[in-house]
C-alpha cells in the first residue's frame, strides 16, 4: 500500500476490525494484525509481530478483560497461573526470534495458524 494518509486509513481500518476481533473472539493480535502488517503493508515478519504487541496488549488486552470480567468470563485462578508461562515464554520467544530469518519466521508462523485453525475447524463441526 502507498506511503501517506492512504496507508495510514488502511492501517487504521484494519485496526478497527482487529480491535473487534479481539474483543469478540480474544484473537486480533497473532492471528489478524500479523498477517495482514505483512501482507497489505509490506512489514517483515519481526517487524509485524512488535507493532502488533505495541497496538493490542495494552488498550485492547485491558478493555477487553474488563468487559469479560463484568460479565463473569474470567477465570482469574488459571489467569493469573498463566501469566508466568506466557511472560517467560515471550523473553524465549523474543530470543528465538531474532535467530530466525524473516522468511523462515513466516512459514513456521503459518504454520502454527494452519494447524490450530484446522483443529479449531474440526472440534467445532465435528465434535
């Protein structure tokens, strides 16, 4: 996409409908605003993946958990046992990244999406 307030409305249009899947769904981040940094607006992989960590985890990931919460959809014990794994697993995701090249980065990326979508697809039709 062209560089100026074009680019800017595509990545703010995208946004929105990324902030409405992670509210929705919990998904946005990995799974919408990766792919499409890359594909749309020429990020690499690395670059993708940072930008999309910046964008969501704060406003998002917060709003997102307050409505849940008001709602009674949280499971604060698993939580809160989950915050460990995922912050020590972002310091060695983070590390392994940088090891990787772009392109490799980007299959093993799809990789994990093509898998956890088709086992998604048959636990829901399926099941």
């Amino acid at each position: 996409m062209d560089e100026g307030i074009g680019r800017d409305a595509g990545i703010f249009f995208v946004a929105c409908i990324c902030g409405i899947a992670s509210g929705m769904f919990g998904i946005g981040g990995g799974v919408l605003l990766v792919p499409v940094l890359g594909l749309l607006f020429s990020f690499s992989q690395h670059r993708s993946q940072g930008t999309s960590l910046v964008a969501l985890i704060p406003p998002t990931g917060a709003l997102a958990l307050m409505a849940y919460a008001r709602e009674g959809f949280v499971s604060w014990k698993t939580g809160l046992l989950l915050i460990p794994g995922v912050f020590l697993g972002g310091i060695l995701g983070g590390i392994l990244a940088k090891k990787l090249k772009p392109q490799r980065m980007r299959k093993v990326f799809a990789g994990i999406l093509f898998a956890l979508g088709t086992w998604q697809a048959f636990s829901a039709w399926w099941r």
